[in-house]
C-alpha cells in the first residue's frame, strides 16, 4: 500500500459543478489546510488515468458529487468503481454528495442515470453492470444531499466540517503514529482552554525520543479546522542555523496570513496578526531568544490564538513565558508493547515464539518511544537468531540512531554541565542528591546550578532526594566516555567498569586524560589482584577524584545494624583476599590536583610522604588500616570533609587547626 499523500480525494463530473459547487467546495477546503487531490482543465488522456489511479490510492477520503449527468462520464464511473475498492480493501471513507439529484434515482439508475448507461453499453458492454454496482453501493452510503441542506454555502460548511471530524478520526486511528499519545493529547486539550478568548502559550517538555512532536504534530492535525489562519514550523533551530532567523519568521507569517512574504520587517504584519485567530506550532525549541524574536509578545496575535512549543529545556519554555508546561513522561508497559508488536510484527502482541525476546527489548527501552520504534523497525521480519545478536550488541554498544538523537541534549551543555552530567552518568545515578552535590562540590563544580540544568533538559530527575536517570541517557553518556578511548581505557576520562579499572591501574597505564576513578572493591578477585603500584598515579596529572568504595556504605535505606555487620565482614573480606599484600604495596604519591578521595579498606599505615597538596575537599578512609594521616602539621584549607570511621588501627587524628572549613 502506498503512503498517504492526499486528505482529500474529489470525484466529480466538471461541465456540471466546476464552475460553482465544486470550485466552491475546493476553495473552503483548502481554507482549512486540506490537501485534495483534484483535476482542473486537464485532457483526461491514458497518462492521466494512471496518475490519477495512483492518487486514489494516496487518498484518505473520498468525496463523490454526483451530479445529474455524472454518469454520462465513463471516466468518473472508473474512478468510482476504483474508489469503492479501496473503501472496501483498506475501510478508506467515500462521502457521497447527491448535487441536484435525488439519491433514490442513483441507487436505482432511473432517469438521467439509465439514459446515460444506456448509452454506454454499445461501447463497454459488461463494464455497465459493474458500473450499476458501484452506483447502487455508494447511493447505499451515509452522505450530504443539497435538496435538504440549504443553502449552497450551509452545504459547503456542513461538508467541510464532516471532512475534517473524519480526517481527525482518521489520525487518531493511525496504530503506529499515535499509540499511547490520546492521553497526552486529551491533557493538553484540556489545558489550551479553546473556550476562552486569551492568547495562550503551551509547552510540551521532555527527553529526547519521548515524542514530542509527535504529540504537537497530532494537536495541529485534530485543532487546524478550528482556526482560520495555523502554522507549523518544524526542526526550529536546525532550520535557523539552516536559512536564517528572519527566513523563518518569513516562513510562518507566510503561513499564517496565506500569502507569500518575503519580508516580514513591516509594521502592517502587526496590525494584521492583532485581527488573526492563529494556530502556530514551533516544534523543537532550543532558544527562548530566538523564540522571542520570532513571535514577540502575547499581545502580537489575535484572541483565541493558540501556540504550541516543544523543547527538551524546561527553562528555555519558562523564559517564552509560556502559560503551562506540559511535561510528556515515558510510555507504559501496555503501549510500549503495542507500539513495538505494531512495528516488529504488523500487530499489536508479539509472536508467541518471540515473547521473550521482546520482553528483553521492552526491559532495554524503558519507555522510550524513539527506542521502541528504532528496534521494532530494526528487528521486524528477522530471525530469533538476529533477535538474539542484536540484544547482545546492545548489552556493550548503544543503538546509533538512539545514540545520536540522545545525545543532542548532552552537545548543548557548557562544559562544565557536560562534565557533571559524566560523573553522574557513570558515578552517582541512584544517591542521594546532597550526597552528589558534595561530591561535585568538592571537585570545585558548582553542584546545584549544574543539576537544575540537567533537571531541565530532562537528562536526571529528583525523586525522594534521590538522583535518577533514564536508562539510555545513562548509556549514552557512558557511550560518550567510551568513545574517548575506545581500545584504550587509559585516554578515558573516567574509569568505573573493574575490567578498565584493572588495565589502567595493574598495568600502570594512567595519562592526564583521567579524572576520575571508581571501583567497588567487593569487585576485585583473588585471583585476578588489582596492583596499585608505588607510581600508579604519577601520570595522572589531572585526576581530581579516587574512589575505592563498598557501595552499601552509601545505601541509606538499610538499617544501622546491617551497616554495623558489614564493618565486620569488611575486614573478614580483606583477610581473605589478603588486600594488605596486593592493593597497595606502598604508594609514594597522590596526584597535587586531587579534591576527592574514597579509598575504603586503605592497607596502609599513613598516607604518602609528599602528600602536601593544598587542593583536597573530601577525604573518606573507612575501615582503613590508618594509624596516622601525616606527620606534622599540613596546612589543607580547603579542606570540608574527614571521615575515618572504623579504621581501628587509628592511633592519633592529626592537627586540623590548619584546616579551618572542615564540616565534617
């Protein structure tokens, strides 16, 4: 089946109503943004029959006037005959129009239609009982009859309008466009207020693939016939960068006013906006600058417009001064399903050979409609085999396309938003936020400002103080830290993987690349030992963080006492991998530049001799094997935090006089 080029498909005789009901017809519909398919003055030769054979197959309405002399023409009775398979092969609507006749002598051929078949049955013969078929099975249909809407303008009206609830009906019946959308649809309905005479600005916020523009493109669909004068401008800022600011403005006001502009600088645009009811969709906003240049003020449009924003930043929505924000959240299981089943199997449940697999997938996307329609496209028509592959190339690489898409939010960071995004991405997904801000703190982030931001592009979210992040944007942000040294782990800029972990450090491959390393040390194994050797961090000039960590320390929901038993079975663990023999024969050094250091179960007795830095912010040693930090008195003013809990063997806290800003 071919794609759907024409809303609208007209069938009619042109020496009856080409030149008044028809013209009429036409002209209201195109008024109200519907694309029809019609012939106007054209020789109706064999080239044109199969271009217009075509048509009728990229048509999602029908509309048949049948007129008085319609059946004279055996050029509209082929088309009607062509048309009515259709209705009948793919349920598309036919809407016939009985124009100055009545619709019992159609569905009967009597008066001008039998003289007109008796005509033709000299010259086609056979072809005449299926021509009385067709015209006794679209008289059967529901339609319009101009004898008893009166008049002809009321006709017209009456039409448009049952063209456009059918047109509305027809998209919203589009399994694969809209699955899982009519409840955000209806939401947003609700909140434009269509009643109500204000300007009103809606915008749509999410995480990229969520499917915002899907949602805004459905909304001006359903909307567009409810207002005189609409506009869509999608891909905002790619086409900004494309042709200009003052060409999209040109673009949408073209739109708006139905006529071409090629300079929108003049006053008269103003004053003719005022008087518009307007429909305008800017889909894909990144600047509220920009925004703003393009569409000024409230009071630029007329009463009752309506505008509808998407953008991945919340705060860029807040700044056009949009009147509510809607934020458009992850799929749920049920619609996940269909829409994956819909593009994987052509049907709404899967295969029953295949319901694993895609439980698999369904797990992988999490919600995320950009992943579901990526895989579903991907994976339909393939074996269980390549179901398999393609799951396990997933569990260590991330789909492109995804990949890409996602990673649009992340390039438009600042540097330092990219690099709190990174750490969280690869360190701090399920903590507490306070937690994260102290340790992005310390590493001389500016915590709370960075996490808004990220808040607001919808790259984590906050619940119960807790710091979350949608599976695939933690993929892709581990991604981007793959790509930085892909065979080599050393040219990464973090390390949190054990496998990459022991490489770089068992093997002394460190370079300034690094600046943060994670290890959960219940990872190490006997048998493979990770040895940090006496100069392991002498090459990494700008590590700024070390964490050697047992990660139920930080799990705050457990109970003091499950915390109490794991100090035990902490030193129980160091016996018996023997930790005091291979993680850390004597190390010499520490990097001057770093802020952060986490180092649970530390096997040695004090720290290195040169460690003298002015830089550290946290310094965490639980369950070490400390009996001093240092000797002497060392000056570490920016130090906030000490934290030496169960280390047993501590004997003295050195002076911390020198170290006025601890906290704790």
């Amino acid at each position: 089946m071919s794609v759907l080029k024409y809303d609208v498909f007209l069938s009619f005789r042109g020496e009856d109503t080409r030149g008044n009901f028809t013209s009429h017809l036409h002209k209201e519909l195109c008024r109200k943004n519907i694309k029809i398919f019609i012939v106007y003055g054209l020789e109706r030769g064999d080239e044109i029959s199969q271009a217009l054979y075509k048509a009728i197959e990229e048509s999602t309405i029908y509309v048949v006037i049948l007129s008085e002399h319609y059946a004279s023409s055996s050029w509209c009775l082929d088309e009607l005959t062509e048309i009515l398979k259709f209705k009948e092969r793919y349920g598309r609507q036919v809407i016939p129009v009985f124009y100055k006749v009545d619709p019992s002598n159609v569905r009967h051929q009597r008066q001008s239609y039998a003289d007109d078949l008796v005509k033709h049955h000299q010259r086609f013969g056979g072809k005449v009982d299926t021509w009385k078929a067709s015209l006794t099975q679209v008289a059967g249909l529901s339609g319009w009859d101009s004898q008893a809407t009166r008049p002809e303008s009321t006709l017209v009206t009456e039409i448009v309008k049952d063209i456009s609830k059918k047109l509305n009906n027809c998209f919203l019946s589009d399994p694969e466009g809209i699955t899982g959308i009519d409840m955000h649809i209806e939401q947003i309905q609700s909140l434009l207020c269509l009643e109500l005479p204000t300007v009103c600005i809606i915008g749509i916020w999410g995480m990229g693939g969520i499917g915002k523009t899907t949602i805004a493109n459905a909304i001006f669909e359903i909307l567009a016939t409810q207002f005189s004068s609409k506009s869509l401008i999608r891909n905002v800022k790619q086409e900004i960068e494309r042709v200009g600011l003052s060409h999209v403005k040109n673009e949408y006001l073209s739109q708006l006013l139905n006529e071409r502009i090629a300079s929108s600088e003049s006053n008269s645009y103003d004053q003719r906006l005022k008087r518009t009811k307007g429909l305008i969709v800017f889909d894909d906003v990144k600047d509220a600058d920009q925004l703003k240049d393009l569409i000024g003020t409230h009071r630029k449009f007329g009463q009752g417009s309506r505008i509808i924003m998407t953008s991945r930043d919340r705060q860029v929505l807040e700044n056009a001064n949009a009147d509510e924000i809607y934020q458009v959240r992850e799929m749920d299981y049920q619609d996940s399903l269909q829409l994956f089943c819909l593009l994987a199997f052509k049907q709404n449940h899967p295969i029953e050979s295949f319901a694993s697999l895609t439980e698999k997938v369904l797990d992988y996307a999490k919600g995320l409609p950009l992943a579901l329609k990526v895989l579903g496209s991907l994976l339909y028509g393939r074996t269980k085999e390549a179901w398999k592959s393609e799951l396990q190339k997933l569990e260590k690489l991330p789909d492109l396309k995804i990949f890409r898409l996602l990673k649009l939010s992340y390039d438009g960071l600042d540097e330092e938003q990219k690099d709190i995004f990174l750490d969280i991405a690869c360190f701090h997904r399920g903590e507490l936020e306070k937690d994260v801000a102290l340790t992005l703190n310390s590493c001389g982030f500016f915590a709370y400002i960075g996490m808004d931001v990220l808040k607001d592009r919808c790259l984590i979210s906050i619940s119960d103080d807790t710091i979350w992040m949608h599976d695939l944007i933690q993929e892709m942000g581990h991604e981007i830290v793959r790509l930085q040294g892909v065979n080599d782990p050393g040219k990464r800029s973090r390390l949190w993987k054990y496998e990459d972990v022991y490489d770089v450090i068992s093997k002394n491959k460190g370079t300034d690349e690094i600046q943060c390393i994670f290890c959960d040390i219940m990872e190490i194994k006997k048998e493979v030992p990770l040895l940090v050797h006496a100069e392991t961090f002498r090459n990494m000039n700008n590590l700024r963080m070390i964490q050697f960590r047992r990660n139920i320390f930080d799990d705050h929901r457990e109970q003091l006492n499950l915390l109490k038993k794991w100090t035990i079975s902490a030193y129980n663990y160091r016996e018996e991998l023997n930790l005091d023999d291979f993680l850390c024969p004597f190390l010499e050094s520490l990097p001057d530049g770093l802020k952060l250091l986490h180092w649970d179960c530390f096997p040695q007795r004090s720290f290195p001799l040169d460690f003298c830095s002015k830089n550290p912010v946290s310094l965490v040693m639980r369950c070490s094997d400390l009996e001093q930090l240092w000797e002497g008195n060392q000056a570490i003013p920016n130090l906030k935090r000490l934290n030496l809990s169960h280390s047993k063997k501590l004997i003295r806290v050195p002076d911390l006089s020198m170290s006025p800003n601890i906290e704790e």
